[in-house]
C-alpha cells in the first residue's frame, strides 16, 4: 500500500533538531506549573519540600532553554534579527 506525499509534511534537519529540544522542554514546564499549582494549596510547612523541587526544576528549565536559544541562533538567521529588533537578546 502507498501513502500519498499530502499525508506528509516535508521538514528540515534544522526544524526536527529543534522540535527534539523543545519536546524536552515542554513536560518540564508543564510539571513545573502543576508543581506550582500544588505549592499554593500546601501549609508553609509542607511547601518547603516543595519549593526545593521546584528550584531544582527550574534550574534544568534554564539550561535546556539556554541550549534552544543557542541551537536557534545558530539555524535560524530570522530569530537572530527577531531577538535583535526586540532588543531581547540573552534574555531567555
């Protein structure tokens, strides 16, 4: 059986090594977020276990947006001119 190109969508190295790296980033947010959802319903007591959790994660956030800020600079010129127009550059 033949599937038909419509079914398909052509991408390039560069999209699919980026699509890799945010699809790191995205369940980190999203735990990131229940977490924090959690954290306002705890006593001050049960948040402090919490809080560290919460540090540790948004630590490896960073790194893995500072790696997608780094990989796009490099492949892709239109958000070099993005960032640098919006005046954000190495604001991650």
């Amino acid at each position: 059986m033949k599937i038909g190109e419509r079914w398909f969508r052509r991408v390039t190295g560069d999209f699919l090594v980026m699509r890799r790296m945010v699809l790191v980033y995205k369940p980190l947010m999203k735990t990131h977020q229940q977490l924090l959802n959690k954290y306002k319903a705890l006593s001050e007591a049960e948040r402090e276990v919490l809080r560290q959790v919460i540090k540790s994660l948004e630590v490896h956030m960073e790194e893995v947006a500072r790696m997608i800020v780094e990989e796009a600079g490099k492949r892709y010129q239109a958000y070099n001119r993005l960032v640098d127009g919006l005046g954000i550059r190495g604001n991650i």
